[in-house]
C-alpha cells in the first residue's frame, strides 16, 4: 500500500472546519489545489488548505477523488487573505473560498474553453500608454509619492475634489505597474461604474489585457475574466468588490476609487469591506494602494490623521478655468414649494432651459409617491409582508414595496372604508418629472432610477446620452451622482435632503454631505460654472454649512468630535448580532441569551437587543444588538469564542448572523 497523506480540504458548507482526506503520496497535491472529494452521497470541489502526515487513525478517512488542474493552483497570498477574512468576518473558511471563487471553479463542470484572444500583449505593446494631459503640479506631487512607494505596502488617501482628475493619476501610476510587468487592481463601488472606467482604461492602455469581474457577468465571462487574472495573463483587473478576491500572482498596485462609498460593504454572506479587504490585500501582496474619493469616508480621514495612510490631496478641478459649483440653500420656511419645488429652483431650471443648458433634479426615492393613503379614515397602503408602506408607481399603476418586492394593483377603493379618493402622499421621482413636465411642457425630461434602468444597457446608453446634451431636465436619484461626467449639465437642484438629517443613524449625515457633494459635482465640469440648490428647512445646519464652503475638512472634524463624544467609530470599533424569525420574541429571546452566553470581557460592550427600526421584512422579525470595544483584538478575540457558541443556542426558526464592522443598522 502506498504512504498516505492528509488533505485538510474546505469546503462549502456552513460548519466552521476543515474535512481531512486521504490521498496517495505519489499523487501530487497541495494547499491552494482544488480537489473533487466525496461528501455525503455526492461529490464535491473544494481547495486544499493544508497538507500533514496521516499520524491519526486515518482508516474512517476517504480518499480525495480526483486533484484539477485546469486552473492556476490557488496562491499562498491568496490562501492568506481567505483566511484572515474568515477569522476577520466570523466565517467557516470553506465559505470563504466559496465566496471568492467564481461558481465554474467550484462546480464539477468542466471550465469553459477559452478561444484564444489575438494575443497583442507581447513585447511591451500593453505598455503602450496613451494620454492627452500633462499632470498639473497638484497631481504631479501625487503621482510622484505614490510611485515612490511601488514595489512596498503603503496606503494611500488621493483625496481629490470631483473632476480633480484622480483618474489621471491612477492611469499614470498604472501605466507605470504596467511596465514593469505586474498587474493593477482597479475597485469600484458598482457595477454601472465600471464600463465608464473600463473605457478610459482601454483609451489610456489600447493594447493591454484588462479583466472585468463584477457580479452580473454570466458564467462564461466571469470565469473567462478570472482566469486571465489568475494566470497573469491580465495586466488591469477591474471590478467591484468581489475583484478583490482574486489570486493576481503580480499584483503592483491597489485602486479603490469612491473608497467612502458603502456598496464596497458587502450585506450577505461573507459581510466583508471591499475595501478594507483591498487594503489587507495590498499589505500581503507587498504594494501600495490608492484610496481615492472627494469625501473620505470618516474612517479613512481618521487614519490620515493618525498617521496610518498618507494624505494627498488634489483640490483644484484638473480642467483649466473647471470651478467648483456654487452651492446655495433654499430655504423651505420662507419659500413656497408648490408641488415639491421651490421657486428660486424653478427659475433657475427656467434660465438653464433660455441658455440651453441641462438641469438635474435630484431626489432620492424613486416612484410616484412614497405612500398612498385614504384621507377619510387615515388608512394608508402597507406591505404584508415588511412594516413598510408601499410605494406607488405610476408608470404601471402599482404598489411596490422596496423592501421585499412585493407589488400589487392600486385598490379602487380604500379597503378600510370604501373611499374611493385615495390620495398620494409624498414625492418620488415619477411625480417629480410629472410636475416638471406640466410646467416646462417643451422640455425634453429623463428620469434615472432603478425603474428607468432596468433594461440591462439602458443606464448606460441614457448616461452616454446626457453626455452628448441629450434632455433639458434630469430627474434622478442616486444612480445619477456617481462618476458620470455631464459637460452641458450647470444646475443640480437637491429636493428631499432633510429626511437624511433627521435620520436617527450616525452615519446618515456623512452619506448626506457625500451624496450631495457628488452630484453637485457632476454640474460644471467644463468652462460655465455650476450651481447646486439644497432644498432644506435647516439652511443653518453644520452639515449645509460646510457643503456650501465645500469644507470637507472642517466637516469631518466636527463629525469626529460628535463621534468621539458619543463613543462611535472609528473611535471604537462596532458588531451587530442580527436575528430574525416569525415572531419578534424568539429573535429577542436568542439575542438576549447570546448576550449572557459567554462571560464579556469588561473591554467590550455588549448592547441590549433592539428591534430593527423596519422591524418586519419579507415577513420576517428583526431584531440586533450591538457590541462595541475600543479594542479591535479585544473585540475580535470575544467574537470569535461567541461565535464557536451561538449556533447552539439558536432556536429552530431563528436565523441569525454576525456582521464586523457593520455599516447599516435598518
Ligand atoms: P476625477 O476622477 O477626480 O473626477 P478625472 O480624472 O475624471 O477626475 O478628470 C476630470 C476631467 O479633467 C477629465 O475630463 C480629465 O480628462 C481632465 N483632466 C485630468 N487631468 C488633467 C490635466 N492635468 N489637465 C487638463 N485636464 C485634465
Ligand atoms: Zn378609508
Ligand atoms: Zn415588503
């Protein structure tokens, strides 16, 4: 019989262990192969992470089916950061690599072959760097710092205004990784934002070979793009978050562009920071890495200002005589908004139609309105399932909830007491462009939310529009204030920013200064100056105060100073045991045993539990308690025994889950 070894496997499965197999020792395998085992009655992929002698008694062990090699075995970098994000987020390592690995990689399915692409990168052409700008000193200063430090870990905060020209500085630093024969990494928050990097990227490199990864690809494709990277064979990888849980063999440079931005947060699963991720990445891959945003998150400013990344700033608009908008507040108290809009926004969306320029009116809900209600006995449209109301929708004549997805027709007739004048309450983008509609009847009006873009291409095709002058007025929410560069667009007009202020979450005002300093930068990025009117009943708010100074500084530092005072991040470091099940009690009753469960050492904080403030989702209970501790390793040390002991205390029904450094509390 020959020697026999251990394979200590991971596999996808939601225990926290490894699965020990047998395999002969003239086989040769070792950690970061994937191997085909027997699991229960089927078979499964999983990956190697350790190899050991068979000691043990290894007679109840199987024996490893089959080692794949039709992939690039898996780095020990990558190995590394699987398992530091496992330990970090709480995770069985087997799900770990699941997550990270595309779904071809773990299914038994043979990979997809490749038609070999003409393959121009040869003899330096993918370094063949195209550009139109010479750097301005600002960007020259960045550039020259950054490039210093390739070839060792350091991050870095480019913390540029909007239209500053941080991209520039990426695609020279990139360009310079290129030639040296290593690979960059490009993040960015969405998936609607990568096909605008992806062309500046191709226009700035037309020979390289870049990878696209993001969720939404089909299987083929994100194979395809993965194992270009894998191998080495891709010099730029570019996606969303989950790029960053690619193996790239000769990783030079790390890019995390809008690194404030809360997509990078993943909200299921393995709950990891894109980010963060992206900086730990940087660290064992032994480069630098780019943090590049207008509005820093309060963390990142905060480890500028301890020392930790270094600060660089870009805050001049890169295109000669590109000013920052004007930002003023309207006040809602002394200025009459007839039907959501306040005059002095009218007028000005007035003069940009007389000069035919574009407007933007931004609101961040979409629909026709946010509730649709019964005047007569108060009754108003909820979902069944969600304490939520639902959302009507005028386009199909629906009610939607945003929650859960549940929709239905619009009731005739209140179901309560038979009044059949059932009023909207509220404004939402379709009621929005409604009204815009009735009173500038010879505009053209494009309204951009997730109902406008459903089509797969639609957003896109709409964004390159505006860009070439197409609509007077745009009505949009969100999907409108990131990255897009608008050069005929002078006005942004904010209506519903105060729902944010009232918010009860700590984070709320951060996000609100970030969104509003994004879309009032997509106006007057060429020579006319832009203007951005906030709608608001607090004009005298810190948080308008400083967005009309475009004072991110002076912003931040009276965040923190409200953070520290309070006790919140980044001044003490955050986890929330999420439960939920058909009654509210039981996830009550599991947090309030977890809560005693083990002996809370006096480092950490342990919260009493609460129901979530939208308690009722999808039909389910919802419940959280917090934990906070001064102490990132006291916090992490607690987790990581409570939860070797939670899943026994858990009670049929009742799901739960951990999530570090959580960013939404809803
Ligand atoms: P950001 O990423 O900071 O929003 P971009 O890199 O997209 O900014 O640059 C904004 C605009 O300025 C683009 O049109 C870009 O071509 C232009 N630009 C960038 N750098 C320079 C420069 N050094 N000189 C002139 N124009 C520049
Ligand atoms: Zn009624
Ligand atoms: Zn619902």
């Amino acid at each position: 019989m020959p020697a026999m070894r251990v394979l200590r496997v991971a596999l996808d499965v939601p225990v926290a262990k490894l699965f020990d197999y047998l395999i002969d020792d003239a086989m040769p395998a070792g950690p970061g192969d994937r191997v085909v085992v027997p699991f229960g009655a089927r078979e499964r992929v999983g990956v190697v992470i350790d190899v050991g002698d068979a000691t043990v008694a290894t007679s109840r062990l199987k024996p490893v089916t089959r080692v794949l090699a039709d992939a690039p075995k898996l780095p020990a970098d990558w190995l590394e950061q699987m398992r530091f994000l496992a330990s970090y987020y709480q995770r069985p390592l087997g799900e770990t690599v699941a997550a990270a690995l595309p779904p071809r990689l773990r299914s038994l399915k043979p990979l997809p072959k490749r038609k070999q692409p003409a393959d121009n990168s040869e003899g330096g052409a993918a370094h063949r760097f195209v550009t139109g700008h010479a750097p301005n000193p600002a960007q020259a200063q960045a550039i020259g710092r950054i490039s210093a430090a390739l070839g060792a870990f350091r991050t870095f905060l480019l913390h540029g205004i909007t239209g500053s020209g941080k991209t520039e500085v990426y695609l020279r630093l990139i360009a310079e990784v290129l030639a040296t024969g290593r690979q960059a990494l490009a993040l960015v928050p969405e998936i609607g934002l990568t096909p605008q990097l992806e062309a500046r990227f191709r226009e700035a490199f037309p020979e390289a070979r870049i990878a696209v990864l993001h969720s939404a690809l089909e299987d083929t494709a994100r194979t395809h793009a993965w194992l270009d990277a894998a191998r080495g064979d891709a010099q730029i990888v570019l996606g969303t978050r989950l790029a960053v849980l690619t193996p790239l063999p000769r990783l030079g440079l790390v890019v995390v562009d809008e690194e404030h931005d809360a997509s990078f947060k993943q909200q299921e699963g393995l709950r990891y920071s894109g980010r963060d991720a992206a900086v730990q990445r940087a660290k064992l891959a032994g480069c630098p890495i780019v943090l590049g945003t207008a509005t820093p998150s309060l963390e990142t400013w905060f480890n500028c200002r301890a020392g930790r990344y270094e600060l660089l700033a870009l805050p001049e608009r890169a295109v000669p005589g590109a000013k920052l908008p004007i930002v003023r507040t309207v006040d809602l108290r002394t200025e009459s908004a007839e039907h959501g809009l306040a005059k002095p926004v009218l007028d000005a969306i007035r003069a940009r139609m007389a000069r035919g320029e574009q407007s933007l009116v931004f609101i961040n809900r979409r629909g026709y309105a946010p509730v649709l209600s019964c005047e007569a006995c108060g009754w108003a449209a909820g979902c069944a399932r969600c304490s939520a109301h639902l959302v009507l929708h005028s386009t199909d004549r629906r009610l939607r909830c945003h929650h859960c997805g549940a929709e239905q027709a619009i009731p005739r007739a209140c179901p309560t007491c038979g009044n059949v004048d059932l009023r909207p309450l509220g404004r939402g983008t379709q009621r929005i462009e409604e009204t815009l509609a009735g009173l500038f009847p010879e505009a053209r009006i494009v309204r951009i939310d997730r109902d406008s873009a459903r089509r797969r291409g639609a957003l896109a095709r709409t964004l390159e529009g505006i860009g070439r002058g197409e609509g007077d007025i745009l009505v949009g929410t969100q999907l409108l204030a990131k990255g897009h560069d608008f050069p005929n667009l002078t006005l942004v007009s904010v209506l519903n920013a105060d729902s944010a202020l009232l918010s009860t979450d700590y984070r709320s005002a951060e996000r609100l200064f970030a969104t509003l300093a994004q879309v009032g930068g997509r106006s007057g990025r060429r020579e006319q100056p832009g203007e951005v009117l906030v709608q608001t009943r607090y004009p005298g708010h810190p948080m308008f105060q400083a967005l009309v100074r475009h004072d991110y500084a002076g912003f931040a530092e009276s965040q923190l100073a409200e953070r520290e005072s309070a006790g919140f991040p980044p001044f003490v470091h955050e986890a929330a045991l999420r439960a939920e099940a058909a009654k509210l009690e039981s996830a009550m009753a599991f947090l309030r045993t977890a809560a005693r469960l083990i002996e809370v050492p006096a480092s950490v904080q342990v919260y009493d539990p609460v129901p979530h403030v939208i308690t009722r989702r999808a039909g389910m209970e919802r419940a959280q308690l917090v934990l906070q501790s001064a102490s990132r390793p006291a916090l992490q040390e607690f987790l990581r025994e409570w939860s070797a002991a939670l899943p026994a205390s858990a009670a049929r029904g009742v799901r739960w889950h951990l999530d570090v450094d959580p960013i939404e509390f809803d």
